[in-house]
C-alpha cells in the first residue's frame, strides 16, 4: 500500500445527510409527514452541503418514503443546500421533476444480483432506462448517479473494480454532475477503498465524486480517511447512524453524519456544519423511530465535554500530598 498523505488541515470537505432517506427507508414504522419535514428542515439549518429527502419509489416497495410528494412540497427550502431525492425509473424522475428537486440521485447496482433484487431490473436495463433520465431532465434538474454495491455485494461477493468504473464513465460522458460509490452493506476496507478511489478525481475531473459507506463491520469513519487520503472530499452520511438497503441481505446503518463531522472538524478540515444544531436534530430520532439510535456522539457527547471531577477529589488530592510530605520528611 502506498504511504497515506491527508489533506492539509482547513480543507473544505462536505458532507451530504441521507437520514431521510436511506435511514427512514428500512426503518418499520412510517414516520410522520410532519415530522419529517421538521427534520428536513432542521437538517438544512446546521450548513450542510446535500440533504437526500426521499425517494420516488414504489410505496408497496418503499411504503416508510410513500409521502414524498408532500415531503417535498412543505419543506422550506434553505438557500444553497441542495435538495435530493432518489430515483430508479422514469415515473420516479417524473415526479421529482413535478416537485422540482435540486438534484436526482439514481441508482445501479455494480452487481448484478442486488440490482435484479434491488430494482427488478437487470443492469443492462437499469442502465438503459437511467441513461433515458439523463436525457428526460437535462437541463432541468442536476444528476447523481449511485453506484451500489461498489466494494462488494452482499449475495455475490467481491465486485470487479473495472464494473464500478465502466459505470462510472459511462455517466461521466452523459455529463451527469456527480457520482457516488456506495459500500451498501459495510464490506469495505480501508486499503480497498483508498486503492479503488485513487485517481478518480482524475479520471472523473469534472463530476464530483462522493463516497456513501455504512457502518456495517466497523470500519465506515477508517473508509472515510481512506478516501480523504485518495483525494475525496464529499461523503455521505445518516443522522444518528440510521440506514440500510431493504433489498440488501445484512444491511445496517450508514455512517453517522455528527460522528462523522466530529471527526473531521477535530482534524482540523472546514466542514461548514454546526455540530451542536446537527446534534440537537439528531437527539430527536430516537422518538421518531422507535429505538436508540447507534450513533456514539448522541451517547458519549464531544471530545471537548467536560465532566466535573469526583466528589471525593480533593480528599484524594490531600491523602496524595501528604504521602508526598511524609516520604520528603523521611528523607530529611
Ligand atoms: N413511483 C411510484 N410508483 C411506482 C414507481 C414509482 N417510481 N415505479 C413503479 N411504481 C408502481 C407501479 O405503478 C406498480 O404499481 P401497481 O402494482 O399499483 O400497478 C408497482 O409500483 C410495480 O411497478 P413495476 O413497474 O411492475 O415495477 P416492479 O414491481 O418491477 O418494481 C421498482 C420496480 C424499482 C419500481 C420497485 O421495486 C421499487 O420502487 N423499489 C425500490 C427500491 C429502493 O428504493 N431501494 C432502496 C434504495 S437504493
Ligand atoms: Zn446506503
């Protein structure tokens, strides 16, 4: 592995939250319109870059985001934070369109078994019918195209790096603005992904890359570095450490976004977001669905909390003193 060079402290790295979607996706129990508009816009007051709102999906298959089209008409829009929705068909991209999205955020699977599972549609035909999209919203809405299951599948196992590219560069040249490589089910390693991203910034010069880990198997914020180390600088990330892929066999949470812009505003990197409002949006969402959530900042606080020092303190401190009087005493 190549030696590991960080970006220079006070780069600007941004973060996208996906809570609304990817965490609310898989989640049992249909949180309210109401409140996810609160979120929404509560999320869109901390300064970060993307908030992905919804989904314009098949209620039968995604029955948790079936209120997108009202999700999407009572949030208040903040200026320049860029609203999302997801879409994998041209009657999803429809309805963005009518609710005018900033941005859609389309989705093929590197492999082929998650995308027969996760869309009913082989990659072939999932390929033809986003490329159509591309043209259906060409200058009216921007387009980021989600490469899942880019470091590996759940059902097939490790996925050919050469897919995930050959994908890549296919959106590339239909001029989409951005591409994601989701790690949908937390495979990802470290020394893989910054081997997978090294170069991307390059060969995809003009489309922004941004890399979606889940923290399935512990190693989402070490992935984060990784790929910071390879030249990305835009991650996605879930409130409270919600998400996962309901068509994706063992998927759990995404990366947490306050541990996440913990970590990197501790590092020294310019993230834009206020980690306290981020926080108080975040202690709301266990209530919203039900359980805790597993984000470790909501349980732990900020590195720079200060608990007050044990009642007995000073006792210990004097019992201490005096040891250290009587041995200069013995020594005189
Ligand atoms: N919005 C609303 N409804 C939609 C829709 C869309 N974008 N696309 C399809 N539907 C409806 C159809 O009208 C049909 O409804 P009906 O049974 O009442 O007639 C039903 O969904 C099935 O449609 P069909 O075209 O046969 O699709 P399908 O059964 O092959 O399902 C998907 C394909 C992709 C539409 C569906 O599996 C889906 O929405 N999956 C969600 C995947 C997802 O969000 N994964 C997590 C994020 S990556
Ligand atoms: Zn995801």
């Amino acid at each position: 592995m190549n030696q590991w060079i960080l970006p220079m402290v006070g780069e600007r790295v941004f973060v996208n939250d996906v809570a609304l979607r990817d965490g609310f996706q898989i989640e049992p129990v249909f949180v309210p319109t109401d409140d996810k508009v609160k979120l929404a816009n509560g999320l869109a007051r901390t300064g970060l870059h993307k908030i992905e709102v919804t989904s314009f999906t098949s209620a039968q298959a995604i029955p948790a985001l079936r209120d997108a089209e009202a999700v999407m008409r009572q949030i208040q829009r903040v200026p320049g934070v860029t609203y999302v929705a997801l879409v994998l068909n041209a009657r999803g991209a429809e309805r963005a369109l009518a609710c005018e999205v900033d941005e859609i955020n389309l989705v093929v699977s590197a492999s082929e078994t998650h995308n027969l599972c996760n869309t009913r549609m082989t990659r072939a035909q999932s390929l033809q019918v986003l490329r159509a999209i591309v043209e259906q919203v060409r200058g009216k809405m921007a387009v980021n195209i989600s490469v899942s299951t880019a470091f590996g599948c759940p059902m097939e196992g490790p996925v050919a790096p050469q897919e995930v590219l050959a994908i890549g560069d296919a959106f590339v040249s239909l001029g989409v603005n951005g591409i994601t490589l989701c790690d949908t089910t937390g495979m990802a390693n470290p020394a893989q992904v910054y081997q997978s991203c090294q170069g991307l910034r390059e060969r995809w010069s003009k489309t922004a890359v941004t890399l979606h880990f889940h923290n399935t198997r512990g190693m989402g914020l070490a992935n984060v570095l990784a790929g910071l180390a390879a030249g990305v600088r835009h991650f996605d990330a879930s409130l409270g450490g919600l998400g996962g892929c309901p068509f994706a066999p063992g998927a759990s949470g995404n990366i947490c976004t306050e541990d996440l812009v913990h970590m990197l505003q501790n590092m020294g990197y310019d993230t834009g977001v206020d980690l306290s409002a981020l926080l108080a949006c975040a202690r709301g969402l266990p209530s919203l669905v039900g359980h805790g959530v597993p984000g470790q900042l909501l349980m732990a606080g900020p590195s720079d909390r200060h608990y007050p020092v044990p009642a007995d303190f000073n006792d210990t401190l004097t019992r201490a003193q005096e040891r250290d009087a009587q041995s200069a005493g013995a020594r005189a």
